[in-house]
C-alpha cells in the first residue's frame, strides 16, 4: 500500500518539476470534552488522531507563494509582499492565511524564500475533525522551520486561530490548532484556553478495551456562518452582564444569579458553557484517578446540554448518541462545533461493529443518509517528516 508522504512526494515533483525541501504532516482532531469553552477561556479535552493532511514543501529563490492539493484543481499563487485577509478566498485563504499571521505575529516576512507547497490529506472534510487545522498546523510548522522564524507551538496555534478568524472568516476558538500542533499518542490535551498552559492525559482506552467510534453524520457544517457566531456573540453578552471578563470566570454557584440576570436563551448558553467547564475539569479528574470507563455520564451529559441549553444539536447526531448508548456506549456526545459533523461513541472493542450495524439500520428507519463510522486513535500531533 502507498504511504500518503510518498505520493505527496511523487505529485509535489511532478507538479513542480523538482523534489521538495521536506515533508510535513498534521492530524486533524475530536474533542472527547468542552464544546464551545475554548472561545471563553475555559478547559478543552481534545486529541489528536491518527488522521493527517501532509504536505511537500519547496524552496524558491523569489518571494512567491505557490500552493496545490489534491482537492482543487488550480494552483493558487500570491507574492508574499501581496498578503492580506481581503487578497485571499477559496480553500488557498487556509494556507495563505497562515502566511499572512506570521507576519501579524512579528515574523520577518521581509527577504524570506518563496515556496511551493503540494498538500494531500486523509482527514475527513466536514466531520467536524479540524480538516482546515490540519492544514493550517501543517504549514505553520513547514513555514516556521525553512523560514526558521523561533515560534514555539502555542504560538504557532494562534497563528493558525488567526489566519481562520480573519483570513477565513470563521470565529473560532483555539481549541483545534492546539489539537494539531500538542497532540501526544495515546493521549488528550487538557488545555486552560486562558493561559494556553497544555497538560498530557492518558486515555487508556486501549488497556479499558475500549474504542472511540466516530459517526460522521453527513450534515455538513460551517463555522463562517450564523450559528457559530451568534453562540459566541450570545456567551459574550452573558459574560457582560454577569460582569466578568469570560465565562470561564463563573462556576456553578454562579447559575442562579445568572438565570436572575439573563433572558432565558442567554442563561441557558451561559449554563451549558459553565457547566461543560467543570465537565472537562471532571473529566480529567476521572481519568487520572479512575479510568475511561468512568468517563460515560460526562460524555452524556455534555451531550445533553450541547441539545438543550447550547442547541447546537442535530437529529442526525442526537439518534446517533441514542443509538451509542442504547448499544452499549460507555459514553456518546456530539463533538466540534455543531450544526452538524460527527458523534463520538467511546465502546467496547467488542461491540463496535454491533453499533455500526445498529446505527445504519437507525439512520435508514429515520430516513436520514448512511452515517460513516470509523474507530480512532490518539497521534502525535504536528512533524517534520522527513
Ligand atoms: C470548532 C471551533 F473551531 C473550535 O474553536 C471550538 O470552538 C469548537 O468548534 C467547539 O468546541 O471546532
């Protein structure tokens, strides 16, 4: 079977018509716990997984950026000199964006190396698995090596946020990159999205017998459009109110104030954030202490207040929860940013491909299209390959 780094490697030279200075690859990511926390300043439990976009990265002598892909036919171009959110559309905004927030975060642009960049990936696009941080972790980690700009990667995922936010238009949390670029095998990231400070986390989910089944829903998603933003623009108007700087600043004890204070909807979005705070806060606590198996009424619980109080929950990805725990699940949520993408099912070996069957008959009962389910593990996050 071809490896993924050596037909990026065989398509950048044919493309370009010389061989690439080195190879780069990222993973995309799921979030086991801590939805819609990280643009708070709250806690986030990601990992990295076992799916990866790479990229093939040459050298030129001018100051022009080239970038291909596998999916998109035309090779997109722009001098460096020419960079700016308005100057990018289309998927080459991911890539060059990055480009652009280097340069936003103080990296001498100025007499830098053009270069040409081949990008093929196997992170499904749409499932709510970061495909467009992989990207962006991928390049940032190219462009800070050959342009030998220093950035560390906490750095590295805000230039990734950045070039999102402004280049993409989405406004999204820090959460993904930080996935991409922190991951460690076997492991979650448990991120304070306030101070960026990441702590590893064993999942043992391996030694458990146990497996995270992804559902991919087929609902596609897009975080550059309403429900993403009117949830945050939502939790930000609580924080107001409630008069602190993020929501991240009010615990539990705080909800009955909040629910004197608020309208309905906004408590609700408020309670759903404070409470997944201290979901993910438990969360690690109960695998350190407990193991994966204790993990399963958070899962739920998260899932139930992503439904109610956040509602950002489709049917396709409530049956997809039902249909986990009604077949055994340890645990089952929606996981990303809603509106659509992947459920996660954390199951026993054993019983895997029972749920898959269960869930295909449940979205044909429903009248909804084949969900696509696959197992994944935790990877490393982003590397120079070779
Ligand atoms: C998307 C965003 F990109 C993240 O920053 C995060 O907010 C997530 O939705 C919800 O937890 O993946």
């Amino acid at each position: 079977m071809s490896d993924i780094r050596d037909d990026v490697k065989a398509d950048f030279t044919e493309l370009f018509g010389y061989e690439p200075h080195g190879i780069w690859s990222a993973p995309g990511r799921v979030n086991l716990i801590g939805e819609h926390t990280d643009y708070n300043e709250g806690f986030v439990l990601p990992f990295a997984i076992n799916k990866r976009t790479v990229l093939a990265l040459g050298l030129r002598e001018d100051g022009v950026l080239r970038i291909a892909s596998s999916f998109a036919d035309e090779v997109a171009e722009i001098a460096i000199a020419d960079l700016a959110p308005s100057a990018l559309s289309g998927w080459s905004a991911y890539p060059f964006g990055v480009a652009w927030a280097i340069g936003e975060f103080g990296g001498d642009l100025a007499g830098v190396p053009g270069v040409d960049i081949y990008i093929d990936s196997v992170v499904p696009v749409g499932a709510g698995l970061s495909s467009s941080a992989a990207i962006e972790s991928a390049v940032a980690l190219a462009l800070n090596d050959v342009w030998q700009l220093g950035f560390d990667r906490p750095t590295l995922a805000k230039i990734g946020q950045l070039a999102e936010n402004k280049a993409v238009g989405a406004p999204t949390g820090i959460m993904d990159q930080s996935a991409s670029l922190l991951g460690k095998q076997d492991s979650a990231v448990f991120l304070d999205c306030r101070s960026l400070e990441a702590q590893v986390v064993d999942l043992g989910f391996a030694a458990a017998g146990l497996e995270l089944l992804i559902i991919d829903t087929g609902v596609s998603h897009s975080h550059s459009t309403g429900g993403y933003a009117s949830r945050r623009a939502s939790c930000e108007e609580g924080a107001r109110v409630m008069g602190v700087p993020a929501l991240r600043d009010l615990s539990v004890d705080d909800l009955p104030r909040a629910q004197e204070l608020l309208d309905d909807e906004t408590f609700r979005r408020v309670r759903h954030v404070v409470t997944e705070d201290q979901r993910v806060l438990d969360t690690v606590r109960a695998l350190r202490e407990e193991g994966p198996t204790a993990i399963g009424d958070l899962m739920d619980a998260s899932h139930r207040s992503m439904r109610d109080d956040f509602e950002i929950s489709v049917p396709e990805l409530d049956l997809a929860v039902e249909t986990a725990i009604a077949n055994g699940a340890v645990g089952a949520r929606m996981t990303g940013g809603g509106f659509g993408g992947a459920a996660i099912a954390l199951i026993a070996s054993e019983s895997v491909s029972r749920l898959q069957v269960a869930l295909d008959g449940a979205f044909a009962e429903h009248g909804f299209g084949q969900p696509v389910t696959f197992t994944v593990s935790a990877a490393d996050g982003a590397v120079r390959e070779s």
